[in-house]
C-alpha cells in the first residue's frame, strides 16, 4: 500500500455498508453507502494518508491508505 489512487474494496458480506473516508487528523473527507464490492477512486485526492472505515451494524473495519 501506496497507491496511485484507486483502491478496491472487497465485502464478504451481504446488506449495506457505510464508507467513511478520513484524512491523517481525522476530518471526514467522504461518506457513503454501498452494497457490494467497489472501487474507490482517490485521484483527486492530496497526496498523503487517509483512513478507510467499512461498517455496517455488526461489522467495522479501517484500512490506512497512503496516496502517492
């Protein structure tokens, strides 16, 4: 992991997910919902490190990103 800014997101789960995507100090950058596996495309972010939460009720997970 770095990465030039795309990002796959893979869910071995079914239902609804939040994404929350935060910046090194913690400010919330992107929330969304999603239903399946997805891409995140991170281009047009700063180059840097960011925090990627998947959750939903019963599942929380964060993954540290850096982009370059």
């Amino acid at each position: 992991n770095p990465s030039n800014g795309i990002v796959n997101i893979e869910i071995d789960a079914n239902g609804e997910f939040s994404i929350e995507i935060a910046d090194i100090v913690g400010k919330v950058i992107s929330r969304d919902m999603i239903t399946s596996n997805t891409v995140l495309n991170l281009e047009d972010f700063d180059k840097g490190v960011y925090f990627v939460t998947v959750s939903n009720n019963e599942i929380m997970q964060t993954t540290k990103v850096i982009v370059e």
